[in-house]
C-alpha cells in the first residue's frame, strides 16, 4: 500500500514538472507564428501602437517589452483614404464663400449585403475648393450615387447629382453664379401685407437678351421678400398679386418663407412696378411696394349653343402694358377659367379692359381672340367657334400621334389621329407623320364642326444630326425653310448616350437653323447655329461642332 503512494506521488510530481516546463516553452521569445513581427519604423516615422493580434492567448495582457509598432507604409496606407476636391468656378472677390458644401453618397455593399450611407460638409478655401475625406466603401461598392449642395447669400443655388463612385482622380468643378440679393416688402392701399405676391425681376440692360426674366420668388405670410437676381444691372421688379396654394388648407412656405401661389391672378388688386439696382455682396433694400385696389371685370367662355368653356386662359394685357414696357413681352398674368367657363380679373376702375383668349384645354387656337369690355367694374360674355376636326391619314388608316401645323404653330394628334382646331381666322394645316406627310389645305371658320382629313401622301428624307463635344446637347429646336415656302419646326430632346437628333425634311436645298430647345440644361450657353444643307433622296447624316459657347457644365444632367 505504501509503495503504490510513493508511485502516485511520483507520477503526480513528474506531472507537475511536465506542466511547468511547457509553459516555460511557451513563454519563450521569439513571438508565435500567429502573431506578427515587430517592426522597426523608419526614421522620422509615426510611431503608433497597434493592438495585439488574435490568438489562443486571448485575453491575456500584453508583454510589456513586447510593444507592436506599425510601420510608416500602414501609417501612410491610413492616410491615403480617397479625397473628392470639389472647386468652386465663378466666385467672385466682392463676396467670398462663406458656407459649408454638403456631401450626400450611398451605395450597395452587396459582399455584406447592405447599404452604406455617407454624410459630410466641407469648408471652402480661398482658392474655391473644398475637400471630402470618402469612406472607404466607394472603392468596391455597387450602385452609387449622391448630391453636392451648395446654397450661400451671395450665390444662387446648386444642387450636383453624382451618377456611379465619385472620381477621385480629377477635381470636380462646379460652376456658381454670384447674385444680387434684393429685400422689401408688399402691401395693400390699407398697409396690410399681401401673400403670396409674385415679385419678378426684368433687366433693363441692353447687353442681356431681350425677355430676360433674371429672377423671381414670391412673398412671404408679412408680406416679406428675398430676391436673388442678376448683380451690376437695372432691374425692373414688376410685381403681381396671386392667389396663395394650399394643401388641407394650410400654406406652402418655401425658401425664405415665400408662400407659394396657385399661378392665379388675384381681382381684387392691381400689380405695381418699380425700378432698382442690385449689388453683388450687399442685400439691398426696397421701399415697400403698395399695390392698388382694383375693379373687377368678371367673365364667362362659352361654346355657340351656350354650354361652358372651362380652363380657358384669358389675359387682360392693357394691365400689364406700361408695367412690362421695354423688359418683356411673355410675361405671363393670366387665369383660366372654371368647370363654368366663368373667370375674373383686376382692371383700373372706370377703364375699358382688352381681353385676350390665349388657349384652350384640348384644342389648338390657331390665334388670340380679343374682345373689349365696358368700363370697370365690367361683365363680359366671349363664345368660340366649334372646333374642327382633323385627322391624319394614310390610305383608309388614321395615324395617330402624327404633327400638325396650323399657320407655323405645331400640335400632335391624339392616338385616334385627330386634332381639334378652334379657326378664329382662315389657316393653312400641313400634317406629318415620320416619313410622310400632307400637302397644304386651307381651314376657314366656316369649316367650324366638321372633319377634315390630311392624306399623307408627300415622302420625306431621314436627317441625323449629331453634335461633337462636351456637354451633351440634350433639347434642340430645329426650324428648316425652303425657298418661297414656311418654315417647318421639330421640337427634340434625347436621353444622355443616345443617338443623334432625328428629322425628316424634304429634298432640295434649304436653311437650317437650331436653338436650344425645352428640357436643355444649358440653354443660356447654346449658340444658335444656321446652315445651309442640300437634302437628297437618300438617307443625310451631319455632324456639327458642339453649339456651347461661355462655360457651360458638363456636369448638369436633367431632373
């Protein structure tokens, strides 16, 4: 008995002494193969601690004559996060940036399969560039894009769209406009402010293009504006009273506190006008606007057996004559009539009004009609002719969506193939549909109820035209004339990456001329550009240089 605890002791021992030693081996220096190797950074280097690694002693403290140092290249690896330099191009010395520019990214980490979202605001330096540190995911996510915001008191408002991972690689420039801040107030004859009342800015200098509408915003609930117009010029603020917007009737307040308007005239008001000057780097200060109380000239359109017209539009110009002298001829002061054909507008009191029609809801008015009322407060009663129907047609087949022009004025059929024409005066129609189109016919207001068909009998020559450089040119407004006969129109647009613009004209020699067209997003630099071109009978591909003159952005995409 005593013999077999001598030997358990001396196994418990031999044990013991086994444990010892292996710890003993493990706690010898060099470090495990799981961890790595101490490095001896390079001169002048950071010197930075980096955690312990991850082994089968986890949770046990570090050596203390075992500290770990990163070495320059990971310290340089850490500083190398991908920065976006955004510049800003247009600022002037007279007002410096004074905002942040705010960064907005996400994207598709589709390796964890969730989305990254990116927050950030960069200050401006004074050579207009801001710089964002980027997250590390721009480098591998699916899926990107973001915005660039940019709003500061002495520059009009920006907002970027970034479209795939923001390039790095080259600076972003972005192109801002300086802008004249302009402050004041509008009342009525009582002194009580006037909401919602459109506050547009004309230029008076001739070196702008003539229309130039170079500003506009509407009042707030004290009456209160804040304009941003063109700096360095006179300008000419006409202002008009409109019928506030309501959504469950509450107000819509924007920027500023503008309340937005339902595009409605008021007719309890007259619109006023006075002229200033903006200055760019300093709000300038109004004198408060009074506008004036005004006779009401109410209205009702009609159709000939006495049924109502409704959403007619209907202008008093005589109003606006003297206020838009010599800064614009499109200003647009009209309202539109309800389910009832009924309407109304302001007029000076005890004047005599000239009211225009200017369109109808579905149906083309080939030309204004005018009617005179009787001295304000007036009642006026306009009737229109019945429309007459025309219909596009190939062989016994309506083509639907086909263009008609009635006396240079385009419209499209609906997909029926039919167009209904008010003919206030005697026209001539032409329709055309691809590569076909009608001869002239004339429509007279004689012709008011019937249907007329335009047989698409002429074949017309397929016409690509392209344009070199950057920007894309997106909107084009085409106008081609052969010799003795009208000109004939084509409204464009194409997505960006398409094809080019897409005609068909007739054969022969023939002027044509392109402007920006609507949806073009820089149309204030798009140079006009008329040229001469013989069509034949086969398919014609021109290539023209890019039409951008100044600086245009390549950068602007549509909404």
């Amino acid at each position: 008995m005593a013999s077999s605890r001598r030997t358990g002791a001396l196994a418990l021992t031999a044990a013991l002494a086994a444990l010892v030693a292996a710890w003993l081996w493990l706690a010898r220096d060099p470090a495990p193969l799981s961890q790595p190797a101490s490095t001896t950074p390079a001169a002048g280097g950071p010197q930075v601690v980096a955690a312990a690694a991850t082994d089968e002693r986890a949770g046990e403290p570090p050596e203390p004559d075992r500290e770990i140092v990163a070495t320059a290249a990971d310290a340089d690896a850490a500083d190398a996060a991908p920065v976006l330099r955004v510049r800003l191009r247009g600022l002037v010395p007279e007002a410096p940036w004074t905002t942040p520019v705010k960064l907005d990214l996400d994207g598709r980490d589709e390796e964890q399969d969730r989305w990254e979202e990116h927050e950030a605001r960069a200050t401006v330096d004074e050579h207009g560039v801001a710089e964002f540190p980027l997250p590390a995911w721009v480098a591998f996510a699916s899926r990107q894009q973001g915005r660039i915001e940019l709003e500061d008191p002495n520059y009009r408002p920006l907002r970027h769209r970034i479209r795939g991972a923001p390039d790095t690689g080259e600076e972003l420039v972005l192109d801002v406009e300086a802008i004249a801040a302009l402050e004041g107030r509008v009342v009525d004859a009582r002194g009580e402010p006037v909401v919602a009342a459109k506050v547009s800015a004309f230029a008076l200098d001739t070196r702008l293009p003539g229309d130039t509408e170079v500003g506009s915003t509407t009042t707030s609930q004290q009456g209160t504006y804040h304009l941003e117009a063109a700096p360095g010029v006179r300008l000419r603020l006409v202002v008009a009273p409109m019928q506030p917007a309501r959504i469950s009737g509450a107000l819509l307040t924007g920027r500023h506190g503008a309340i937005a308007d339902l595009g409605v005239l008021r007719a309890d008001l007259l619109p006023a006008a006075v002229d200033v000057f903006g200055t760019v780097g300093v709000v300038g200060q109004v004198p408060e606007i009074v506008l004036s109380d005004a006779a009401t000239v109410r209205g009702v359109v009609r159709w000939p057996d006495g049924t109502p017209v409704g959403k007619a539009k209907v202008a008093g110009p005589d109003l606006w004559r003297e206020l838009l002298r010599g800064v614009t001829n499109t200003f647009d002061a009209a309202v539109w009539s309800d389910d009832d054909g009924r309407f109304e507008l302001p007029a000076r009191p005890g004047e005599c009004a000239t009211l225009e029609l200017q369109a109808v809801a579905e149906f083309v008015l080939s030309r204004p009609l005018f009617t005179r009322t009787d001295p304000a407060p007036a009642e006026v009663r306009i009737e229109l002719p019945l429309p007459v129907t025309l219909r596009a047609v190939r062989g016994a087949a309506t083509i639907g969506r086909a263009v008609v022009e009635v006396d240079g004025k385009t419209a499209h059929c609906d997909k029926n193939g039919e167009l209904r024409v008010l003919a206030i005066a005697d026209h001539r129609v032409r329709a055309t549909s691809g590569p076909h189109r009608s001869q002239w016919l004339r429509v007279t207001p004689h012709d008011a109820g019937t249907t007329i068909d335009l047989p698409l009998t002429e074949k017309l020559t397929r016409v690509l035209v392209g344009f070199e450089g950057e920007p894309e040119v997106l909107g084009a407004h085409f106008a081609s004339q052969r010799a003795g006969e009208g000109t004939v129109h084509a409204e464009l647009r194409r997505r960006p990456g398409a094809g080019p613009f897409e005609l068909f004209l007739p054969a022969g020699g023939q002027t044509l001329r392109v402007e920006a067209g609507r949806g073009e997003p820089n149309a204030k630099w798009f140079v006009p550009i008329t040229k001469w071109v013989e069509v034949g009978t086969e398919e014609l591909e021109l290539r023209w240089p890019s039409p951008f003159g100044g600086r245009p952005n390549p950068s602007i995409a549509p909404r």
